[in-house]
C-alpha cells in the first residue's frame, strides 16, 4: 500500500497507564511547524476480561477495602472507563494546544488496523516503554514507521523521551 500522497502522522500511543501528558508534550515538539496529521491512539487490551473470566479474580475497594467478585460485566466498565479517562485527557491537552487530533481505540490483535494507521517510515509512533511488552509492539516494529519511546515516569518531570529511530526501520 503506497501512502505517499497521504499526509505524514504523528501517532501517539496511549495504553491504561500510559502518561498522556509526557506523550502529548513529546508529539508536540515532534509536530513543530511541519504538516502532519496527529492521532492518539488507545491500545486496547483485554488483560481485564482474562482476568474477569478466571474464577478466583476478586476486586478490592480502594476506600473500604471490601472484595467483590471482579465480572466481566465489571471489567467492560472499567476498560470503558479507561477509553473515556485517556480520551478526555487528550482533548483537554487538544484544546490547550488549539489542536484537533483524531481519537481512536485499537485492539491488540488489530494488526491490520495498526498497518493502516502506522505503516509509513515518514510516520512517527510516540509511546510508552511499556509498549514493549505488547504483542503488537512487534507488529509496529515492521511497520517502517520511527518509534520514539517515552519512559512512564516522566509525567511529573522534565522528558526524557528514548529515541529510537532505528526501530520498525528494516533493512536500514
């Protein structure tokens, strides 16, 4: 698939833990002045529906310290939960930056999604490191697209973003 007459991205990455605000502060510098599309992408994982299914998961109240039984109807709602969270945290961060990224959610076995939004090696994918412990981040890493890893912990302190040009880049 040849995407040369469509518009460079910067994609960022954005799982449950994921510090939107050091990613966001990184896809900014990496926009600069140039035309690029900028689309924040929540990678969906179903670790709390494998939870939910096994019969010995409990959920803990962080108030009362209570257990209850943890669902699958629990772990929908907090998966939604996540989605909602990121994506309004995305569009405060849009508006303060008079931006208009695209949304959208991305399952972790959607490689074919993940080929349509990130294949390019003129596209840049911003993410966590902890992306590396997903199976798709092998996906990405075939993509042709630069990878530029954020730690975790720079929510609170000055970025320290990892690059990491080389990856996805094969046969460079």
């Amino acid at each position: 698939m040849s995407r040369s007459d469509d518009k460079l991205r910067v994609l960022i990455a954005i799982t449950e833990q994921s510090p939107v605000d050091a990613l966001w502060r990184v896809a900014l510098r990496r926009l600069g002045r140039e035309r690029r599309e900028l689309i924040a992408v929540f990678l969906s994982d179903d670790h709390l529906r494998r939870a939910a299914s096994l019969p010995f998961t409990r959920e803990i109240s962080r108030v009362s310290g209570t257990t209850v039984e943890f669902t699958l109807q629990r772990a929908s709602q907090a998966h939604d939960d996540a989605i909602r969270r990121a994506r309004e945290m995305v569009n405060k961060l849009a508006l303060d930056a008079k931006l208009t990224p695209a949304f959208e959610v991305l399952a972790g076995s959607d490689f074919t999604r993940a080929r349509e939004l990130f294949e390019g090696t003129g596209n840049l994918l911003i993410a966590p490191t902890i992306i590396r412990r997903r199976p798709i981040f092998a996906e990405f890493e075939k993509l042709g697209c630069r990878i530029e890893l954020v730690e975790e912990d720079t929510a609170g302190s000055e970025d320290r973003p990892e690059a990491n040009d080389n990856v996805g880049q094969a046969g460079s």
